[in-house]
C-alpha cells in the first residue's frame, strides 16, 4: 500500500487516508459492558456445573476463584493493550501489531472458532430451551428443535447485519434482565427477603471434596465457563467513540460484575441442590440457576430465570456474532485472508460479507455436532488465545515501554499479571488434557498445519504494510 | 394440529425471510458500489488523524 508510509524516521508507521465506508463509531461503554458480559452470562446459567460432577461444590468454588484470578489478568491484560491498538479484530490486531505475521494468523483463526463455535453451542441450547418450554406447555411428543436452532442464528445475524448500534443495545438489555434476575433468586433464596432455602452445611457434608485435590485441578476445564468470552470486548474497539475510556471501562466493569454474579450462582445453586444432581449437566441439572428457581416453590422465580436462561443463550449468541465477524473482517482487510472479507456495508456499516459468511458455518456446527465437542472446541482455542496474551503484553511493555506511546489505561504490578496468567493456562491445558486430551492434541495438531498453509503459501499475499498502521514511535530494539 | 407446530413453521417462515433479507441487500449492495468503495475500511484512521491535528 503506497499511503504507508513504512519508511517514516520518525514513526514507525502512519495511519492510511482513503477510507471511504468504515465501521461506525457510536458505542458507549455500556455497549462494551453488554458485549463482554452478554457473551458471557450464559456460563452462569448452564455449563459451569461440570466443574461440580469433577471435585465437588467446593471444587467448583476453588476453581471460579482461581478462573476469575486468570481472567482478571486477561481483563487488565486486554484493557491496557486495546486502549492502545483501537481497532476491529481484537487480539489478531494486537498480535499483528506487537508479535507479528504468523502469530497474528493463529490468533484471528483462535477468535473466530471460539466465538462460532460458542455461537453454534448457543444455539443448541436456545433449540433445547424452547422444547423444554414446549413440554411444560403441555405439548406432547418431541419438539423439531431445528426452526429454533437456525431461527436464533440467523435472527441475531439479521440483526448484527443491520449496525452495531441496535445489536449492542439490545444485548444490553436483555444482559442486564439475565444478571439481574440471578440477583433476584440470590436474594429469594438466601433469606435476605423472606425464608432462605440455602443448606450448604448439610449438602457439603461427607461431600467436601469427593475426588481429592486432583478433582479440583479437572474442574478448573469448567471453571472457565463462568468467565469466557470476556475478552471479546475488544472487539468493539473501532466501533466504540472513545477507545481509550470506554474499553477499559467497559471491559473492566464487566470482569467486576462477572466475579459477582459467578460468586451468587455458585452460593445459591450448591446451597439448594444436591451435588450429584448439580454436578451432571446431561442427565441432571441442565440449567442449575432454572432448577434452583423450580425448587423455590415461587411461579415469579421460575419464569424469571427461564427468561434469563433464553436472554443469557441469546445475548451470547449475538455478542459471538459481532466478534467473529469483526475478527475474519480484521483478517480480510489486512489479506491474511482474501480482501473480499474486509467489505464495509456503505448503509449499514458493518462487515456484512463476514457476517453473511460464518452464518453456514455456524449452522453446519448447530445442526450436525454434539454439544459437549462444540464447546471443547470452543474453550480450547480460547485457551490458546490466553496463553498468547502474557506474551503479548511482555512484549509490547518491552517494545514500548511506559511513556513512549499513551495508553488509555495501565494495569499495574506488571509482569505479576503476565506471568499469574501464564501459570494459569498451564494448570487448565494440563486439566483439559485429563478429560479432553484426544480433541486437544488434534485441535493442537490443526493449527500448526493451518500455520504451515500460511507460512508456505498465504502469507505472500498479505499487506505488510498493515503492520504498522499505528502512529507509534519505533520499537525500542529495532 | 397443536399451537406448537403453528409456531414450528413459523420459525422456518422467518428464518427464511431473515436469510433472504440478507442476501437480497448483500446481492444489491455488492452491485451498486464498487468493489474499491466497499473495501475501501483502512486500520487506524483515527489515530493518524489524532496524530496529524497533534502535529498541526
């Protein structure tokens, strides 16, 4: 590209002009906020109970704590480097920007499995959801979950096609419907208002720890799921007005608010059922914050959180819409992949080819792969992209140290972050390897074949140039 | 017939229609701009702005 100017002795590279259709900038913190947490919230309300059926309630706690410290660090990790790289991709841009080429590859391909896997996986359960709706109707037989399943996939699509704004708002609300009505049931069934129904004491007892301390080590796999998806709040960083305020703000609330309402959901759901039952996500407690809401014997609570069930489902669906499209356009744009992906709808101004694009993929997953492998295939491409952010951050605060380009926020005791997260990673590959070695070794075995494909023959077609869009001054080193 | 099938084809019905939507306006877009318009999204526009009115 001619209008880089890669050559400048002062900077390191100079932002191009040209941009004739470009991502909107209209989000708000809030809108940040919603896109973090509503991908997220749906760990609260299924999934995070296997960590239960692997060491216990109290397993299940040790590793909601030891997952909120990693993503924490991921939290502060992300706010301080996005503020920076404000731009659509996330984590594939700050790869580019910082590490380089072929990791920059990986990463976007990391981005965008995980959120179409977690989309598809969404699905599934909105499709599921909506029979069980059925059955408590009255309908008799089976219900075709397949009009629902694609029904929620490509509604949300639609509207992710139609602008970022009336996306972001919407998961908004329907995000704050689903945290609060965990709130509601937390203070129904604690005895704050009224009688609580809480018994830790006599489930917990004879049940501390069922498996020893290895089971907590294989509950930290499911510990993950009350937090995953945090870091996708990056991805708004070209379509929000204020990079530098709203990013950490939104991002940093969102953590906030994800440790609260983890915390609430482990509290009222081990206290009312019994850890056997909660701890069996197939054949027991699907959703444990509905089946805890069944046992309060209160009609309000149990429309309240099947309300917050679907929400929660639908709010992550859509916020993994927004983020694998903004990632593939990301790598469209740059030509990592072909340049046709990175199109700007000129009305609606979004990357309406990538959108259009994941939406059959995301289907072929929804209708034709088991849940449990969809989301396994989902965590651990996550889980690479965790591992890939220490490294990151050493590297950028090593390039440009404090002082030489503005941050918009600067998480402290650095490396501590970096190095607590690493650790982290390490921990949860080796429990992921206990129950899912065979998917991680292949989903290992993928990537370095796709890395190979784009070391031997992508990468010559990719804009070098891109690598140094950001008016930064050049790495110390180079 | 139960209320349950009704809606069962209603979610194929708007499935369709939302799917449709999409490629019709992708169809139309894709044949009135031209290709250097759409593609025409640069990284980090903002910040060389921000840099050129520091410099000004």
């Amino acid at each position: 590209m001619a209008d880089i100017d890669i050559t400048s002795k002062t900077m390191d590279g100079m932002g191009p002009h040209g941009t004739k259709v470009g991502l909107l900038r209209v989000l708000g913190p809030a809108h940040v906020w919603a896109l973090g947490v509503g991908i997220v919230l749906v760990g609260e309300y299924m999934g995070w109970n296997f960590a239960v059926g692997k060491g216990g309630a109290y397993a299940a706690l040790i590793a909601c704590w030891f997952a909120g410290i990693l993503y924490t660090c991921v939290a502060m990790i992300d706010s301080e480097v996005t503020s920076t790289v404000a731009a659509a991709g996330g984590q594939y841009t700050q790869a580019k920007h910082i590490v380089g080429p072929l990791m920059a590859f990986n990463v976007g391909l990391y981005l965008t499995f995980a959120y179409t896997m977690l989309e598809a996986a969404n699905a599934i359960t909105a499709g599921y959801l909506i029979s069980v709706v059925a059955t408590m109707t009255g309908y008799e037989g089976a219900l075709d979950q397949r009009p629902f399943i694609i029904l929620s996939i490509l509604f949300l699509a639609w509207l992710n096609y139609r602008g970022v704004l009336a996306t972001l708002t919407f998961n908004l609300v329907i995000t704050a419907i689903a945290f609060v009505a965990i709130l509601v049931l937390f203070v129904s069934t604690s005895g704050i208002i009224g009688t609580g129904i809480v018994q830790h004491a006599a489930l917990f007892e004879g049940h501390e720890l069922p498996y020893g301390w290895i089971g907590v080590l294989a509950a930290m796999h499911f510990g993950l799921w009350y937090y995953l998806g945090i870091e996708g709040t990056t991805q708004a960083a070209e379509e929000v007005r204020s990079p530098a305020r709203a990013l950490p703000f939104g991002t940093l609330a969102g953590i906030m608010t994800l440790l609260i309402a983890a915390t609430l959901t482990w509290y009222t759901c081990s206290g009312v059922l019994p850890w056997e039952f909660l701890g069996d996500g197939v054949n027991g407690s699907v959703a444990p914050l509905f089946d805890t809401a069944r046992l309060s014997g209160s009609n309000a609570l149990v429309w309240l959180l099947g309300i917050g069930t679907l929400f929660a489902t639908l709010a992550s669906a859509n916020g993994c819409i927004n983020d694998a499209s903004r990632a593939w356009f990301a790598m469209g744009r740059d030509k990592y992949l072909p340049g046709w992906f990175g199109a700007v709808h000129p009305k609606y101004r979004t990357p309406y080819r990538s959108i259009v694009f994941l939406v059959p993929i995301a289907l072929i997953f929804a209708l034709g792969a088991p849940l449990d492998q969809v989301i396994t295939f989902s965590i651990l491409s996550g889980l690479l992209e965790y591992t890939f952010m220490p490294l990151n951050i050493i590297l950028f605060r090593k390039k440009w140290p404090m002082g030489s380009i503005k941050r918009g926020y600067e998480h402290p005791f650095h490396p501590l972050p970096a190095i607590v997260l690493l650790c982290l990673c390490g921990i949860t590959f080796f429990a992921v390897f206990l129950g899912y070695g065979t998917q991680l070794v292949a989903m290992i075995g993928f990537y370095i074949v796709v890395s190979l494909w784009f070391h031997f023959w992508r990468y010559r077609f990719v804009n070098r140039g891109a690598q140094f869009t950001m008016p930064w001054p050049k790495p110390q080193g180079y | 017939m139960q209320t349950w099938n009704y809606i069962e084809y209603a979610a194929w019905g708007l499935s369709a229609l939302f799917g449709l939507y999409m490629l019709v306006d992708w169809f139309r877009t894709d044949t009135s701009y031209s290709e250097d318009v759409l593609t025409s999204s640069r990284e980090g526009e903002l910040e060389a702005l921000t840099e050129e009115e520091h410099k000004a």
